[in-house]
C-alpha cells in the first residue's frame, strides 16, 4: 500500500477533548508540516482550556498492543511522546521502544497541566529517568519539568538549567532542549544540550501571547522534521522557528496588530 511507504510519526500521549493539547495538538502540528500520524493513547482526559476534570490512564498493553499495530501497519519514522499517566505506562512503551531502536523518539516530559493537575503519577518521574529517557533521541523539558526529573530547585536562569540538564546527562539521556518559555526577559531562548558537545542556544523575542500546547506543539514539530531525515539540530531550529510562528499570529489575534519578525531557519 502507498499509504504504509509514507514515513508517519506516531503520536503516543493522551487525549484532550478541548483540542488544545494532546494528541489533538500533536495530530495538528505534524500534519500541518506534511507528515502523517498514527496514534496510541494512553490516558483519557476530560478537560476544558481551563482546568482538567478527569483523568482515566488505560492498560500498558492495550498502550502497547496500540504502538505496535501502528508500527506493523505504517512507515514510522518517528515517534512523538507526551502524557503518560503511570508507572506501569512508562515501562510499557520503553519496552516497544527497545524492539525499535531505529526510530528516533521525542518525548516531552509532560508532568502536569498548564492549570497544575498533576498528569503524572507520584513516583513515576524516577522510572521516567532510568527506563524511558536513555532511549530517546530527545527530551523536551521546561524549566519546571527540567527541575522535577533533575530533583532539584526550579532554577531561574540559563546557567542554573543547564547544570540541571548536564546532571541529566550524566543519567543517559541522550539529548535535551531546555525550552526557555518560563524564564524572564525579552528573549525566549530554548538550549540544546549534547553529552560532550557545546550547548546550543535558539533565541527568539518573547511574545506577548498565551496559547496551550505550545510544548506538545514543538515536540511535535521536531518529530515531523526528523521523521523527513533532517539532522537534530535543524529539526529543534524548525520547530523553534514553527511554534515562534504560531506565537505570533495569535500575539497578533489578541492585539490586532501584526508585526511579523522572521526567525533564522
């Protein structure tokens, strides 16, 4: 079948009913940059752009059963993780990542809504740390997720983020990109971290903007970018650039004004 020689990334993470985050955002994201998507989700959620009601993770092997239909059923040149609820959900899809070590994986760290319900299971960071992270090409954490996995204080600067992402390192993860979204000042700048490369900074000007699933959104682009075979640090730059784009117009959206600054591809 034509549809199965088409390269996909699949979309492993939970639902959002409001469409503004989880595997709705991520599904948008991707196929707007040409790339199909396949799915495994992994919690049900009920949540508004507000607040998040309810949330019901599903059995590690229906999770499993679901990422190993979609491996066998398409061209999967990447896989893009976000919400995965438990423990027992974590170690599921690290061992199907373990039967495809060819597929490069991106996974943000997703802990808790933008809202502050808790979207991870207490215990489950450390299980994250040891089974999940050492087999992903990249990780994406904030500011707030980079000091939960490194089990220290949020810091508040660059230099203090990227001790935090070098002591991660260290525990095998083998890439990270600090996303600077929380940090202050008129620059927002997002660091990739490599063991035993210089870190490499992405700079944009911070907008006056707010829209949810910004993190499930550059995940996703970066996702899409390595499953088209671009090299890791074009696809963090073109995700970089696509979120910035986004920010924008709806920067735009809520002033009525827009001024259209362009970012380096």
């Amino acid at each position: 079948m034509a549809l199965k020689r088409e390269p996909h990334v699949l979309v492993v993470g939970g639902s959002d009913p409001s469409g503004g985050a989880g595997i709705a955002r991520d599904v948008e994201t991707i196929s707007s940059l040409g790339v199909r998507t396949c799915l495994a989700v992994t919690a049900l959620t009920v949540q508004t752009h507000e607040t998040v009601v309810e949330i019901h993770p599903l059995q590690p092997d229906l999770v499993v059963d679901q990422m190993r239909a979609a491996l066998q059923a398409n061209e999967v040149a990447a896989i893009k993780i976000g919400m995965l609820a438990t423990a027992d959900i974590i170690i599921a899809v690290a061992a199907v990542l373990r039967e495809n070590p060819q597929v490069p994986t991106v996974l943000d760290p997703v802990l808790a809504s933008t809202s502050g319900r808790a979207l991870l299971e207490t215990g489950a960071i450390a299980v994250m740390k040891r089974a999940l992270m050492p087999l992903c090409r990249l990780v994406t954490p904030n500011f707030i997720e980079l000091a939960l996995l490194a089990g220290s204080e949020l810091t508040g600067d660059e230099d203090g983020a990227v001790l935090q992402g070098q002591e991660l390192l260290v525990a095998d993860a083998q890439a990270l990109l600090i996303k600077g979204g929380h940090a202050s000042g008129p620059r927002s700048t997002d660091i990739l971290l490599r063991s035993d490369q210089e870190p490499i900074h992405f700079d944009s000007p911070r907008l006056a903007a707010s829209m949810r699933g910004t993190g499930c959104m550059l995940a996703s682009a970066i996702a899409a970018h390595l499953a088209k075979a671009s090299p890791l640090e074009n696809s963090v730059r073109k995700g970089k650039v696509f979120v910035f784009e986004r920010l924008q117009k709806q920067a735009a959206n809520d002033s009525g004004f827009y001024a259209q600054v362009e970012l380096p591809v």
